[in-house]
C-alpha cells in the first residue's frame, strides 16, 4: 500500500462525510453543508490517500504562532493500524512549526491511542458543548 499526503488539498463534502463514516469517528456525515463548513473554515487540511481514495484526514485550526486546534483525526478503518493518523498528524507539526502546540478532544474510545503519537494528556480543559 502506498498512501500519500497531500496538504490542503481540494476534498469535497461526501468524500469526507465518506471517510468519517468509514472511519467511526462519530461526524454529521449525513450533514453535507455543515461538513463543507467543517472544510472551508479550517486553515489546515492534511489528507491521505490511496491513489484516488481518501483514507486519512487531520484538520485543523492554527495561528501557526502558538496553538492549533485539531479538530479531526480520522483514518478508514480498513487502513487503520498502519501509521497513517501518526503520520497525518507529524505532517500537520510540520506546517504549523515549533512554535505552536497542539490541541484536541479525545472520543473516551481513542484515549489510549494519543499518547502513543507523543501527545501529553492534559486535565485543565474546558468545554462549552455544543447544542446540535
């Protein structure tokens, strides 16, 4: 398998709803204008591919000067367990630098996995949930 990652590359609305169905990650896949919201307001996109397939995404919000916000991480789940999420997530370190941290909401089921791509577990977040 050769997968290769693209940043900020065009991806429409059902090709992700697609991937964050395939993936688990729990996303309004059936919500294709809130997902082409999700798209057109993050700064920073990284994708994963499988020739033409999308197999991997991590999206962000950065000041690309001190914080960014991952706000998705999700990889299909037939290519899970190969490196992809840690590798989206080194080429996301890469475009925002070393001067900006970055931060994200763990899903209960995926705590395990983030300290093992080096993230650090924080207890001093807060969260104003969202109403939809």
């Amino acid at each position: 398998m050769v997968i290769t990652y693209k940043v900020n590359a065009k991806i429409e609305p059902h090709q992700l709803a697609e991937l964050f169905e395939s993936s688990g990650i729990k996303r309004p896949y059936d919500d294709l204008s809130r997902i082409k919201k999700m798209i057109d307001n993050a700064n920073l996109i990284v994708t994963a591919w499988d020739g033409d397939k999308l197999v991997g995404v991590a999206r962000a919000v950065s000041d690309f000067a001190y914080s960014t916000y991952l706000s998705d991480l999700a990889v299909d789940k037939e290519y899970q367990r190969h490196g992809i999420g840690h590798e989206l997530v080194n080429e996301v370190q890469k475009q925002i630098g070393e001067e900006s941290n970055i931060v994200l909401l763990a899903a209960p089921d995926s705590m395990e996995y983030y300290p093992k791509i080096g993230f650090e577990k924080c207890g001093h977040a807060f969260l104003i949930p969202r109403k939809k």
